[in-house]
C-alpha cells in the first residue's frame, strides 16, 4: 500500500468522509482544526495511530488565525509570575524556530523607544525583564545564532530601525527578539498535512452536531448529509466554542484586536515596537511589520461576554485606543484614514478569579468529561503542540489505547528542510512554503500568468491560490484569501484579487482527478 502523501484537496475530502461515513472506525476523533486540533490529528497519527480530524470551517477558521503572528518566549508570563508557562512558551519557541518549522518563524527584533513616558526606572525594569527574557531562552536551550542577545540602542540607532518615532525626548531603546511566524493560517495548514502524511484523514466543512466516548453525529456542510463517525477516543479542540460540544467546560472568551496599516505609513519600519500601555505596569501595544508590506497594531484584551460569533469584529474603540497608543510614541500620527483593515480574535481563557481578562491564566488544561471525551483548552498559538500532546496522552490513557510515544518535538512539519537558502526559488516563497517553495515558483513558471500579483502592489501570486487549492484544502474564496493568504485582510485586496481566486478553483481536483 502506497503512504498517503500530505496534499489536501477535495477530492482527497471526499474519499476519506466516504470511507468514515461507510463505519470505518478509527482510533482518535478529533473535533476542530485550529493549531491545537490540527497538532492532536499529528501527535495521534505519528504515534502510529488512526485519526480523523473534522471542522465546521477550514482549517485555521477561528482564533489561530487571529493571532499577532508571533511564537512568545513567554516574557509577559514571567512578569506576572506564571513561571511554568512561562519557560513552557520558551521551550516551544524553541522547538519551532529550530527543529519543526524553521521556514514558518524567524527572529523578529523589537524596539522598546525611551520616550519621555518611560521613566529612568522604569527603562531599567524593562532592561532587566528582556535579560530576564533572555535566560528563559537559555532555558529552553535555544541557541545564540537563533535569538540574538539583547542590548541598549542609542537614538540613532534606534531612528533607524524605526524611522516614525517622534526624535524629540528620544533617549534610545531597548532592543529584544522574538519569534515571528510567517503567517498563524499557514501553520495550522502545514500542520494539518503533515498529519495527512502520517494517515490522518483531514476533513474540513463536516460539523460535529453531538460527542460521545465513542464517536459524534457530524454533518457534511457541504451536502447536508448526516454521518456517525465512530472512534475509540474523542478530542473536542474547538476553542472558544469547546463549552457547545461538552458540559462542565468554563471559558472567559477574551477578544484581541489588531489594526492593518501600511508599512509606509510609519516609515518601514525595520523592527518591531514594544509600547507601554498608559496606566498599566508590563502590559504593551505592539507594532509588527510583515513581509507583505503591511504592518499589524496589537494588542486588546477585553471581555467578550455573550454568544460566540463565528467572526469577531473589532470595536471602533478598541481601534480608537490602539491608535492613541501608536500615536504617543510617533513624529506624525496616525490617522482613522490609514487603518487599512481590522482583525480580531478570541481567547478561550478558562475561567478563574480576577477582574479581568488580561489577569487570567494563558495555561491550557486537558478536561476528561463523563462519558469520555476529553476536551483540551486554554493555552495559546505558541504552546498547541504540548497542548497536543497532553491531550493524546489522556486519550491513551483514558482509552487504553496501543500508542508510541510522543514524537512531535522532533518531528519536521511539511516545507521544513535544512538550508533553505539554497532554493532556487524566490525568498518570500521559501519563507511561506520551505521547501515546496520550488513546486509552488515552478507552477509560475509553466504558466506566466500565475507569476503575476492577484491584485496590484500584492506580493501573492496566482500560483499560491492555485498550489493551495491543489494541495492545501482550500475549498472556496474565502479559504484562499483569507487563510491560505492573507489577502483579505485588507477589504479593497479582497476585492480585486476575487477574479483570481474564481480563476484557481477551477483546478479544483474531483474525485476523479483535477477538473
């Protein structure tokens, strides 16, 4: 019997929920492919078991791809004293820069400007927490060459890095690093395939209605037909919408929201920005520069209290209030006009003492419910694969089922290869797609007009729509503009690039190969 292959498709879809819907009866069930649902379907299927992993959506369709883009070193933790999740985050930083997804996280410099609002005492706190920062990296046991040491910047250096930033009162900056992903879509679909190649069978638009120890009623979104997928192990990983699937399940949803802008409208900034939040101690806004020549503003933490929409919406106060953030350390501000697009998420915090959000715990927690199914919440982006594999663990274990031991901390996900660098295939691919990098430019090159922009000024190409709808799952628009790319992101982009989204789902494979 030939491996299967990590390629996604629809044809691919429609084969394995026929095989699931005919009684096929696999050892893990796995319910949500966010990243720590898509990294339940890897760790299970690379110990050598039998899994299907079904989603509502797409993959990446909630929270994990409303993040900052970042894999923490858990600095922030440190801070409030959650020490154990704190060296948890540096260690799985540590784990995706060097071993597991090297072309989807790079080191990202980040500028904390000593502005007038940063008072003497408060720089050197801040110097001590990055040294801090630093050692938790040594912890992890992650290498000089990967994170740079921290250091003091004088003016000009920082200037440079920085070019917006208001020169007056300027003192210099803190320089840091951290790790910055490529894109949190692209990792929850790397991910996902490479589950695909250790057998999982990866199923998207197939919403499970009722979980049970031993299987779930789940719908086919896109026929409406009704199946019973049997399991001897249930994993519920939906996230915010975990509480639906399972009783006992106490979340406080938090909504993060981020602002789109131009890179030009701060001057290309060459790092990062750290910037204290007024009247708050070791919390900060954050100005994160992509490779697509726009700039992420992050980010908010408010309650989001009632139902749980598929599609959190920004607030025009939390977009007043990240404005006013921006604005306090800038020579020109920012204007409501230069906010391209608006993005938020919802943290599946689990519910405890305190006020606010902001002050609950980031540590997941991995609940076994009475009739069997074991739900895993909490966490966040950086931490999906020890949320994964504690999960699996209490399957095996609750379940009896035969299992190796866990081997995803060494195991490269899809695109991961050593020196990248050597492709022939232009950068910014190879830092989306490692090592297909070369399949992705090559089907360009067979076709001149998947070479061209899918919308004037984009760095997207058609061939990326067209790779991901015969490799990456993508089903429909939104998947390719919104997920497989980040092209939605801004409403005028989505726009223009629709024609070439319609133009690549005409590639779209069936059950009887490619149309």
């Amino acid at each position: 019997m030939t491996p299967p292959d990590s390629s996604l498709n629809a044809a691919r879809r429609a084969r394995d929920l026929a095989a699931l819907a005919a009684g096929e009866v696999v050892d893990v069930l796995v319910v949500g492919l966010g990243a720590t649902g898509a990294g339940v379907a890897l760790d299970a299927a690379s110990r050598g078991l039998s899994v299907a992993a079904v989603d509502a959506h797409d993959l990446a369709f909630g929270t994990s791809r409303w993040s900052s883009k970042l894999v923490h070193g858990g600095l922030r933790y440190l801070a409030s004293g959650q020490l154990g999740v704190a060296h948890e985050s540096a260690v799985e930083r540590g784990v995706l820069m060097a071993r597991t997804a090297p072309h989807l996280v790079r080191a990202l410099p980040f500028v904390l400007p000593l502005t007038p609002l940063v008072s003497g005492s408060a720089a050197t706190l801040s110097m001590a927490g990055v040294r801090a920062g630093d050692l938790l990296r040594l912890s992890a046991h992650t290498r000089r060459a990967v994170l740079p040491r921290p250091r003091r910047l004088s003016a000009v250096e920082t200037l440079r890095l920085v070019p917006a930033l208001r020169s007056y009162g300027l003192r210099g900056g803190i320089l840091s690093w951290d790790g910055q992903l490529a894109d949190d879509a692209r990792l929850v679909t790397a991910i996902a395939r490479t589950a695909a190649a250790h057998g999982a069978r990866i199923i998207t638009r197939c919403r499970a209605a009722a979980l049970y120890g031993d299987g779930a009623d789940v719908r086919d979104e896109l026929t409406g037909a009704e199946h019973v997928i049997r399991a001897r192990a249930v994993i519920n990983a939906t996230g915010v919408w975990a509480g639906g699937l399972a009783d006992g399940i106490r979340l406080r949803p938090s909504r993060g929201t981020h602002l789109v802008l131009r890179a030009d409208t701060l001057g290309v900034p060459l790092a990062g920005l750290h910037l204290p939040i007024p009247g708050t101690t070791g919390r900060f806004a954050l100005v994160l520069p992509q490779d697509d020549g726009r700039v992420y503003v992050g980010l908010t933490d408010e309650p989001a209290d009632g139902p749980v929409p598929d599609v959190p919406r920004p607030t025009e106060a939390e977009i007043g209030f990240l404005l006013d953030v921006v604005d306090s350390a800038l020579e020109v501000p920012v204007r409501r006009a230069d906010v391209v697009g608006a993005f938020a998420g919802l943290r599946p915090l689990l519910d405890g003492p305190g006020g606010r959000t902001a002050d609950l715990s980031r540590r997941h927690a991995v609940l076994t419910g009475r009739n069997g199914v074991v739900t895993v919440v909490g966490g966040k982006l950086t931490t999906y694969r020890r949320m994964a594999q504690d999960a699996v663990d209490a399957a095996i274990e609750g379940r009896g089922l035969p299992a190796g031991p866990c081997r995803t901390t060494r195991l490269p996900l899809v695109g991961a290869a050593p020196e990248l660098g050597r492709l022939t295939a232009p950068p910014r691919l190879v830092r989306r797609y490692g090592a297909e990098a070369t399949a992705v430019a090559a089907l360009a090159a067979a076709d001149p007009s998947l070479a061209e922009p899918v919308t004037p000024g984009s760095a997207t190409i058609g061939a990326e729509l067209v790779w991901a709808v015969l490799h990456e799952g993508a089903l429909d628009e939104s998947d390719l503009l919104d997920r497989r790319t980040r092209v939605g992101l801004v409403s005028t982009d989505r726009q223009a690039a629709l024609p070439a989204a319609r133009r690549a789902l005409a590639h779209l494979p069936t059950a009887t190969g490619p149309r």
